[in-house]
C-alpha cells in the first residue's frame, strides 16, 4: 500500500513538476480566462510576500519585469503586458511604478468596477447578478468612449466598431451570460473580428482573373525544378494554363499556386504515359540525347563534347536505317562506349593507321579488307 502510494507521487511529481495553477471556472467566464491565470498567480505572490504600506488598504506586492517573465513562461512579454493592462482596465489589478524604478502589484478586491468612468458597462438594476458585479448585458448596451478610443489604437475604423454592437448584444443576451465587464469582453471581440476582416480583404485585394500574359514566378520555377521537371514541359504548359483560366473568368488569388499543382498532375501523367513507354519508335530528325546520357558518361570518364560530335552520325546513320528502337539513349550509350574503347585503344598505341595497316601484315587485298571491316564495323547497332 505504501508503495502503491509512493508510486503515485513520483508519477504525480513528474506530470505536473510545479505548483499548479488553480482557477475559478465562473471568474473565468466573467473576466476572460487569461486574466483569471494572471489574477490567481499574483494573488499566490501576493497571499505570500505582499505588504500593506503606511496609509495603504491594499497588499502590495513588488515585482521585477523578469520575475513576471518567469511566473508565465507561456506567454510573450508583449502578452503579459496585454493581460496585465486588462486586468487594470477592468479595475481589478492596481499597478504603480515608484521613483526609483520598482513596479508594484495589488489586488483591489474592495472595488469590482468594470472600468474607471464606465457606467453602462456596469449590470443594469434588477439583472441576475453571478457574483458581486456582474450582471447580463442590457438590450441598450453600448461601448463607452474608453474602449471605444482603445479599439481605435489598433486603426480600427468607427464605423466598423460600432457596426458590431446590435450582433454582440443579441448575442450574449440570448447566452444569458454575466461578466463583469461587456466593454473588456467587446474589445476582445471586435479585435478578433477585425483580424477575421483583414485576412478577408488580404484575399479580394490578391484575387484577379487571369491575364494574357500572365507567367509564373521565379519561385514557382524554382520549386518545379527542384522537383526534377523538365523546363521545356514547364514553358510549354504556359499558354494552355494561361488559355484555359482567361476562358473561365476564375478570379483567384494564387495562380503560381495553382500553375505549381498543375504542373505536377501533368507531369505525373507524362512520366507514367510516355516517360516510362517502351514502344519502339524510329529516331527523331532532332534527337538529343538525355541529360541522364551526359552523367553516365561522365562516369565513365568519357568526354562530353566527343560524345556532342558523334550526334549527328548516330541519327543519320539511324534514320537511313528506319529502324525502331524503344530507347535511343540506351543505343546511343553503347555505340559511344564502343567508339571511345577504339579511340584510347588507338592513342594508347600510338600508331596511325597506316602503322596499324602495316603491322597487320599480308597482302595489300588483306589490309583493304581489315581498314573496310574497321570503318565499316556497326557492332553498337546490333
């Protein structure tokens, strides 16, 4: 049993290493949550080291910006001042800054004002009242001038601000919710839908219809590139991508997006219908060899403007035949091999070819035949 239990708080010690934080789910839904998390840690601080100065009614705490870094390390600095000035705006937390530099903290629990000189943000006479001063919204309700001016520091239009109050009221009326601040609870409303607006406007601003002379990106040729798509599968794709959204009239606002996503449906289909197709076919007038022929001859230490030269033989040699082969870059690959093995073999020697006629010995008519078998030798067709 007792192991049992010891077993339990080392498991208990490691899920939760610190003290937790313990919060009122009604305070919660009165004031916000964020500030509930900030309102139940300094009220530990305070319950702990807080301090009543001569001529005071309030325990005051004294805090370093660090200390309050340290207390939430969940949050931003830029979030911790935000809720902090929350709670001071509700009236809940009183903050001061003394001549020397040090900040103290205190809870005001004498006094549960919504804001200072915000009287319609307070529960209308006769409502159900959750806790002290908070009461529902009134059907009348509207902002006052205080948070009406702190909407406007995020450059929120007036008439934006005030276009959202009959939504808010009818809202939180048909909730039938109390807090204790509507105007804490609007402002954070309207910067949420304000943010919600601007993403929306963002987009129209963006979308266009397609023009005709529209082209992708340097990024988006980048990414299909990296993706190992040709650059001539990529151009030649512009004009039907172009042609196929101008006659829709699609207004849109991520064509390289969707010039990216296309290229790559049609580059899959090609690669599994032609790419891969083992159909023997005859050689092109204007046949190249693949980049992929370049690399394995590089491999083989073979020099690339040799291989270059031997083009225009190879196709001539091929389309007088009217042979069909399924892979002229394999049949390429070997008639270079074949052809770079006899070169080295001939420099390595270092005989032309009459030293070679000469050594090959017999009669003259024997070494008319050798030099035809050698120009004439097509091993690399077969």
């Amino acid at each position: 049993m007792f192991r049992s239990q010891s077993l339990l708080q080392d498991a208990y010690s490691t899920v939760l290493p610190e003290h937790p934080i313990v919060i009122s789910p009604t305070l919660a839904a009165t004031i916000g949550l964020e500030e509930t998390v900030m309102l139940q840690v300094i009220s530990e601080l305070i319950r702990h080291r807080g301090q009543i100065k001569p001529g005071a009614d309030l325990r005051w705490l004294e805090v370093e910006p660090a200390e309050l870094a340290e207390q939430f390390p969940f949050w931003r600095p830029a979030d911790i001042d935000r809720v902090r000035s929350s709670l001071q705006s509700l009236g809940i937390l009183q903050f001061k800054t003394a001549h020397d530099g040090k900040q103290y903290l205190a809870i005001d629990q004498t006094r549960h004002r919504a804001r200072p000189g915000s009287s319609n943000n307070s529960p209308a006479p006769g409502r159900r009242q959750t806790q002290s001063n908070a009461g529902q919204i009134p059907p009348d309700w509207k902002p006052d001038d205080n948070w009406i001016r702190l909407c406007k520091q995020h450059a929120i239009p007036d008439d934006f601000i005030h276009s959202l109050v009959p939504e808010f009221v009818s809202y939180w009326r048909d909730r039938g919710q109390a807090r204790f601040s509507w105007g804490n609870a609007f402002y954070k409303h309207v910067l949420k839908e304000w943010r919600q607006e601007q993403t929306r406007q963002g987009a129209f601003e963006l979308a266009s219809t397609m023009s005709p002379d529209w082209r992708p990106s340097q990024d988006a040729l980048d990414i299909l590139e990296k993706a190992d798509i040709n650059r001539d599968f990529i151009e030649d794709a512009v004009p039907e991508f172009v042609l196929y959204w101008r006659e829709r009239g699609v207004v849109h606002g991520a064509w390289n997006t969707k010039f990216i996503e296309h290229i790559r449906r049609q580059w899959a289909k090609f690669k599994a219908s032609f790419g891969h197709d083992d159909t023997p076919r005859p050689i092109a007038a204007d046949w190249q060899p693949s980049m992929d022929c370049y690399e394995i001859l590089q491999l083989a230490e073979i020099d690339e403007n040799y291989a270059r030269s031997k083009i225009p033989e190879f196709v001539m040699y091929w389309r007088d035949s009217q042979q069909a082969k399924a892979s002229w870059n394999t049949v390429f690959l070997q008639f270079i091999k074949q052809d770079w093995a006899r070169r080295l073999k001939s420099l390595e020697t270092g005989r032309s070819i009459n030293a070679e006629d000469q050594a090959a010995g017999g009669t003259s008519q024997q070494r008319i035949k050798e030099r035809f078998q050698r120009i004439a030798d097509r091993s690399w067709a077969e």
